[in-house]
C-alpha cells in the first residue's frame, strides 16, 4: 500500500505543478472574468452615451416616452441632436412629425441600424397616439372609442410545472455530460502521454525490480484520477461562489435568484445516482487511455492510439444530444446497459425517472464488473507493455506484450 501511495502521489504532483495543468485549471475562469468585465463594460456604455434622442412637439408623446432608459427627450431641435450624434453623445434621434392631415411621421438618423426591440416600442407609442388623434379628428365618444378598441380574448393555459419539469430534466442532462465529456476529452490523451512517456526507458526496469508493476500501474491510475478529482473540485467550488457572488453585481444576475428553485432542481438532479455513472465512466476511460498509451513507443504516438478511445467517447456524447428528448426510445434503453456507453446514456434515464431500481443495478454492476476485469488484465500485462520497445503497430505491439512474462 506504501508503494501504491508513493507513485500515485508523484503521477499528482507532477501533473498539478504543470502549466499546463494550471492553464487548463484557470481558463475557464478567466474566460468567464473577460466575458463578464467586457458585457459590464459594454452595457455601461450603451446606458451612457448610446441613447436614442426623440424630437416632438406633441406632449403626450413626450409623456409616453419619458420613462424608456434608452431615450432622451433632452433635445428640441434637430440641429441641436445632429451635432450630439456627430459628437458621438448619441447614437441617433428620432424625429416624429405631426403633419396637416394629422398623421404622425417618425424619421430615424443614426450610424447604425436602430435597435428591433426598441423600434417596437416606439411604433407601439406612435399607433397608441395615431389611433387617439383619429378619434379625436371624427369626433367620436369615450364610449364610442372604447367600442372601436375591442379586442378578440384568446385564453392559454399551459401546465408551468411540467413544464418546468422538462426543462430542469434538460438542463440536467446537457450539463452531467458535457461536463464528464470533456473531462475524458481532455484526460484521455493526458493519460495516454503520461504512461507513453516513460515506456521503453532504462528507469522502468529499475522501477519493476523494486515494484511489482500490478502495483506501480495502480499508483498511476490512482493519481490521475486524483487530478480530475481536484480540477472537478475547483470547478464545483468557484461555480458555487459565482453563483453566491453574482446576485450582488446588479440586476443583470437577478435571474439567478428568479430562477432558484430551477436551479436546485437540477444540482439535485446532479447530485445523485447519475454522478456516479460520471465518476465510473471517468475511471473506464481512464484505465483505457492508460492502456492504449502504454501501448506506442513514442509518445507522440500517443495520440494516435488514444483516438479510437475517442471517436467511442465523441459516438456516446453526440448520441446522447441527439436522443436527450427521447429517453424511452429502444437505442437509449439498450446501450444504458452497454459499460462503455452506459456513463452517457443511463444519467438520461434516472434524470428522467424512466428507469427502475432493479435495471439500474443491473446497468452499475456490468459496469463495474468491466471497470474490475479491465484494470486487473491491464495490470497483469502492463510489464510486457512497458518493456515492449519495438517499433510496431499497435495490434502487433498488444499481441507481443501478452507473451511477455
């Protein structure tokens, strides 16, 4: 246990001191800091200096649009605005126009196209204003315009809960797997170069003289699963603070508090059977990695025999977002008992709550049965990978590895 100990303590410092491992670590979280400092940035200049002017005579107009953020009335005269747009102050003004026949005109003039949502506004205003004035020249009643402004009332009632259901199942699922989907991205070839590195050199067999190498590829397995482990844990505790700290920046993070119970939906749903499906599915794939790069002589070779590992890991992610919707279909049932493929597919269905107690036990213990069987035959052959230094094909280099004692 003592060796054991040793080597996967050496395989973690090693990883972890890295820069690349360190690069990887932080990336995330500087990409989140940039995207958040220049949306803070960019909304802060749009509510300073990127206002749309109004120009009108009509005080009731006026009093309609003196509440929207993105206008300012603060002009009277066109000239007075053109100078301000071409001072960069604003981004446009709108000029509205109360003709002879009493039809209003709206003229726009900017250096961009105006804003859809804020164009809406603005026709809604002015039909609101258009149809008041109409009333006004024909000289109909408040009763009478009350009658004219009728409107058909179309009812919807829509089940929010289940639907709300639904939307938390999704969630659950995009995150649960794109998460273990680039974590095995990542470490797959990262295992693959860490064992392909020290293959053929003299210090193995030194190593092997002092270490059972059943033992030594254990410590090895046991280390880079404790940096996964620790990359994982880094993430869950920054993404925990983000989503403490965020609320407090302003109202543009209110939808995380509007959206609470949404979100505790799904870390329940994260936080369950289906994140031991991940964390067996990591362990597979990295035993597997281990294999294939113990399986080169040199170890930018490594990529190529990790990339059969990878298509099998891109067929279970992509087959998951294709069928996401459709727990029940035949092909997600099947391969939810399939162990290279269950991590993908079994998470869909318990999130989904399609699936009994009975064939989850079935499915974990196929599982786990493949994970124990897989790493003791690798284990047992592993001296013969290590010490294979001929420069052969992969096939020819596995077959040559079991004769070796």
């Amino acid at each position: 246990m003592k060796k054991l100990m040793t080597v996967a303590r050496e395989t973690y410092v090693r990883q972890v001191k890295s820069w690349a491992f360190v690069l990887l670590l932080l990336s995330p979280f500087i990409f989140f800091g940039i995207s958040l400092g220049i949306g803070y940035f960019i909304g802060h200049q749009e509510a300073t200096n990127q206002k749309i002017a109004v120009i009108t005579n009509d005080r009731e107009l006026r009093q309609s649009l003196k509440q929207d953020k993105q206008l300012t009335l603060a002009y009277t005269k066109v000239a007075k605005a053109d100078q301000a747009l071409t001072a960069q102050k604003i981004a446009g003004y709108v000029v509205i126009d109360n003709q002879a026949d009493q039809r209003l005109v709206a003229t726009y003039q900017g250096v961009k196209t105006l804003d859809t949502e804020l164009k809406q506004k603005l026709t809604t205003v002015l039909n609101q204003r258009q149809l008041a004035l109409n009333y006004a020249r024909v000289g109909l009643t408040v009763e009478e315009q009350k009658q004219l402004q009728q409107v058909p009332v179309f009812n919807e009632k829509i089940d929010s809960e289940y639907n709300n259901k639904e939307t938390v199942k999704l969630l659950s699922v995009m995150i649960l797997i794109i998460l273990m989907y680039f974590i095995l991205l990542n470490y797959s070839a990262t295992t693959a170069q860490e064992i392909a590195a020290e293959k053929g050199t003299k210090i193995m067999e030194v190593i092997f003289s002092s270490i059972p190498a059943k033992t030594y590829f254990y410590g090895k397995i046991l280390g880079l699963f404790g940096v996964i482990f620790t990359q994982v844990s880094i993430y869950l505790l920054g993404g925990g603070i983000l989503y403490s700290f965020l609320p407090k920046l302003g109202k543009k993070f209110n939808w995380l508090k509007t959206n609470q119970s949404l979100i505790t939906d799904v870390i329940q749903n994260l936080l369950s059977v289906s994140l031991l499906y991940v964390v067996l599915g990591v362990v597979l794939y990295t035993i597997l990695s281990a294999f294939c790069g113990a399986l080169v002589v040199r170890v930018e070779d490594s990529n190529k025999a990790v990339q059969p590992l990878m298509y099998l890991i891109m067929g279970g992610f992509f087959g998951v977002m294709a069928l996401a919707a459709y727990p029940e279909n035949i092909i997600v049932r099947v391969l939810s008992y399939v162990p290279f493929l269950s991590s993908f597919f079994m998470p869909l269905r318990l999130i989904d709550g399609s699936v009994g107690g009975g064939q989850v036990l079935i499915s974990l213990s196929l599982l786990l049965m493949t994970i124990f069987l897989l790493a003791n035959y690798i284990a047992k052959i592993y001296f013969g990978l290590i010490l294979q230094n001929d420069d052969i094909s992969l096939w020819r280099s596995f077959k040559k590895a079991l004769t070796i004692k």
